[in-house]
C-alpha cells in the first residue's frame, strides 16, 4: 500500500538523517517532497491527490 511504503521511506530517512549529518540537507529537501506517510485513510488521499494532479 502506498501509505505504508511511504511511511517506511520516511522512517529509514530518519534513520540516515541521524546517523550521517553531512547528508542532513539533502535528506531534508528529500522528506520535504515525500511527505508524513502514516496509516488510516492516508494511503486514499495520496491516491485522491495523485488523481488531482493527473
């Protein structure tokens, strides 16, 4: 499901962001354009939204 792939995305962005700080820029412009992620009704929207932008 996409919420989850994005939520697992974001968390081993994390993990990057914490273990190597000369990547804290980039990791931060990346997690800007990828979002929360998270569960619920997210995945919907994230599907609502890419059907908006087609």
């Amino acid at each position: 499901e996409i919420s989850r792939a994005q939520d697992s995305l974001t968390d081993s962005l994390q993990k990057i962001f914490q273990t190597y700080p000369q990547y804290r820029e980039i990791v931060r412009m990346v997690m800007f354009t990828v979002g929360r992620g998270g569960q619920g009704d997210v995945g919907q929207r994230i599907r609502d939204e890419i059907l908006v932008i087609q």
